[in-house]
C-alpha cells in the first residue's frame, strides 16, 4: 500500500501513511476543509448564505 500524500510505501505504525510528517499533512487537510465534498443541496446554500449575511450585519469586537 502507497501513502496518500507522498506515494511511498507505509509504515505500519502509521499506516495508511509512511511518517507522522504525512499524517500531519493529511490533518491539516482535514482541519483547513480541503477535502470538503461540494453539495448541490439547496438547504445547504441557504445555511451559507445565511451564515455570510449574520457575519456582515453582527457588529465585530475590536
């Protein structure tokens, strides 16, 4: 089996990775929404939306 991140083989300690360095790498992935799947769900459009609306209009602390 290859890591994802690199294509080297893994290491069973961190398997599906060959080092923490690519783990690391995978979770920042994760945390930042890289691997974010696109929806064409209306509901989820209007949540967004809604959410960008609130941030414009609620007075920012200083």
């Amino acid at each position: 089996m290859a890591c994802p991140i690199c294509n080297r083989d893994t290491d069973p300690k961190m398997r599906p990775f060959c080092s923490k360095r690519c783990a690391d790498i995978d979770l920042g992935k994760w945390i930042s929404g890289s691997y974010a799947i696109p929806s064409d769900d209306p509901d989820d459009l209007d949540e967004v939306l809604d959410a960008l609306e609130r941030e414009q209009t609620s007075p920012k602390p200083h």
